[in-house]
C-alpha cells in the first residue's frame, strides 16, 4: 500500500513539473505583455589550432582547462630544418646584394689599365704582323718566297687584327661599366632571394603556434612526438569572451524582435545575477521543414532560432549551460545599438 501511494505521489510531482514547464514555455508571456520570454542553452565558439607548416611536435606548453592569453605560445615544433633552410636563404641573398653592389659600382681602375695594356699589346702585334705580311707580299711574283710563307703571314695579320678589335671592346666594356640590363636582372634576382629568405623566416615564425585571442584549452588532440601539419588540428580552445544563448522563439512571437534588441539573460546556477545580452541573430527559416499542408494550429508551433549575445566577463557561463532569456518588447527599433560588455574586474 505504502509503495503504491509513493509511487502515486511521484506521477503526480513530474506531472506537476511537466505542467509547470508547459505553462512557463507558452503562457508565461501573457502575464507580461510587454516581455518576451525566451528558454535556450549558452553556447560559444571553439577554435582547432593547428600549425601552418609541418614538421615534429617538440613541446605543448597547455593543459586541458586552462586559460590562455592572446598571443600566449601554446606549442612549438623542431625547428632544426627551419632554421637551416632560413641560414641558407639569408646566405644566397647576401650574396645576390653583393653581385648587385659590384655591377653598381663599376668597373675598377685596375681592370681598365689592364684592358688598356692588353689593347696596346694587341696593337703592336698587329702592326708588326702587318709590317711583315707587307713585305713578304711582294716577294711572291718574283719567286723570292713561298706561297705558303706569305699566306701565313696574310693570316697571322689577319688574327692580330681581330685580337685588337675584341681588346678594343673589352677596353670600351670596361670604361662604360655594366649594363643597365644586367643591373636590372641582377637586381630582380636579389628580389626573388629576398621572397625566399621572408618565406623561410615566416615558416620558422610558424613554427611556433599561439593563442589567436582569450580562450580557454578544451583539448589536446596532439602530443609532443606527433608529426604536424595544416590539416590536423593540435588544440581545441573555446573562446569565453563571446558567448551568446541559443533560444527558439514561435512563430506568433516572431515579428516581436529584431536585431539590436537589449536582454538580460539568467541561469540556473547564479540565480541572483543578470547578464547584459542583445539579440545578435534571427533565423530566416524555421528549425524543422513544415509540411505541404499545414493548419493554422500546425503553423504555430513553428519555432525560429534566435542568437542572443551575452557579456561574459567572469567566465561564468558555460557551453550547453541552460539559460532564460528576458527580452522587454518597448523598445524603438530606430537607431537601436547593441550594450557594450564591461571588462572583469
């Protein structure tokens, strides 16, 4: 008998709470019309971290559950390759610069009176060849001297000349300098080291990974030992400062918010206080796809989701943690601004 009323008196609890929720979800908003009442979960963002270049996981400086500043360094790689692959294009730049600086400079005076000397030597040797052509020429006619001895002088008169014309353009090269082509192409190839060696300097940077923003480590995916890459993820992190709840809101109800919205949002755990929120998001489709032919009973029922932002300065509030959220409904549409979040403290 005693287990049948206790049972009894259970039915009669969770029907009394399933009647007070029905009540709290659908006519609490007639009690105040002037307030729309919204029931839904917190949520937040999550970021998945992972390293923009590949290599060896040498150390992960965080654990799950804590906090994290902006730009805090959460994990590096091995950067042994990194940095000789760095070494090596400064190495090729600097040397590019001096080439560049070199054909900038000119041409120096000791190499001039070098081209000077050798055209000076080419000079006398095509002369003295000529002298010598000239006067074995006549000779053949008279049987004096041998075909061949006057051809080999005519040639070798021939060689000397072309000798002092290429001395002559060397001297010309070396008095003018290096050509503005030549400078251009020089000066494009340093440009070319310099990209290679900031490319070099930007992955070494990569190497090492941090916060993008105040969050909190919800997970370590990898662990030192583990190769890295863009496409695996190495930590979870959950972004407290903006957080915001995921409410529904009925159809009938729907064209009573807009965006900008002023709210105040309460939870279960921390009755006694208020968080600042605004309305950040209404949904243009219903939740659920509504049939061809729908009643006008059926249409009520339909539920648009709503994103209410929430200032979060004391980490309270956290993911899926059930909130209510109060909406006043006489507030302007006009040059409605969302509340600015106060800082912990």
């Amino acid at each position: 008998m005693k287990k049948k009323i206790i049972a009894a008196i259970i039915i009669l609890l969770l029907l009394a709470g399933i009647g007070y929720g029905i009540y709290a979800y659908f006519w609490a908003q007639e009690e105040n019309p002037d307030q729309l009442t919204l029931y839904g979960n917190v949520d937040i963002r999550e970021v998945e971290l992972a390293f923009k270049v590949s290599d060896r996981i040498e150390e992960i400086r965080v654990e799950e559950g804590e906090q994290v500043e902006k730009g805090q360094i959460l994990a590096v790689l091995d950067t042994r390759q990194l940095e000789q692959n760095l070494a090596r294009a400064q190495a090729r730049l600097e040397a590019q610069e001096m080439e560049v600086e070199k054909l900038l400079s000119g041409t120096r005076r000791q190499e001039i009176d070098k081209a000077k000397a050798e055209t000076a030597a080419a000079e006398t040797e095509a002369r003295n060849a000529q002298k010598t052509y000239s006067r074995l020429k006549p000779l053949g006619p008279e049987n004096l001297a041998s075909r061949e001895r006057i051809d080999e002088a005519r040639f070798r008169a021939e060689a000397a000349e072309s000798r002092l014309s290429a001395t002559k353009e060397s001297l010309n090269m070396a008095q003018e300098g290096p050509r503005e082509e030549d400078i251009g192409a020089a000066e494009a190839t340093g440009r070319v080291y310099e990209a290679e060696m900031n490319l070099a300097r930007q992955n070494f940077e990569d190497a090492t990974l941090r916060a993008p923003s105040d969050a909190v480590i919800r997970n370590r995916i990898l662990q030192p030992g583990d190769m890295a890459s863009p496409q695996r993820p190495v930590l979870t992190l959950a972004l407290m400062k903006r957080v915001w709840v995921r409410a529904y809101v009925s159809e009938p109800d729907l064209g009573k918010i807009f965006p900008g919205m002023h709210a105040d949002v309460s939870t279960d755990t921390y009755p006694e206080k208020t968080y600042t929120g605004w309305v950040g998001y209404i949904s243009p489709t219903a939740e659920f796809t509504p049939k061809s032919v729908q009643t006008e009973e059926v249409r009520t029922r339909l539920v648009y989701q709503v994103r209410v932002n929430v200032c979060n300065p004391n980490n309270e509030l956290r993911l899926g943690m059930p909130a209510t959220v109060s909406i006043p409904l006489d507030q302007p549409k006009e040059n409605t601004s969302p509340p600015r979040c106060r800082e912990a403290g």
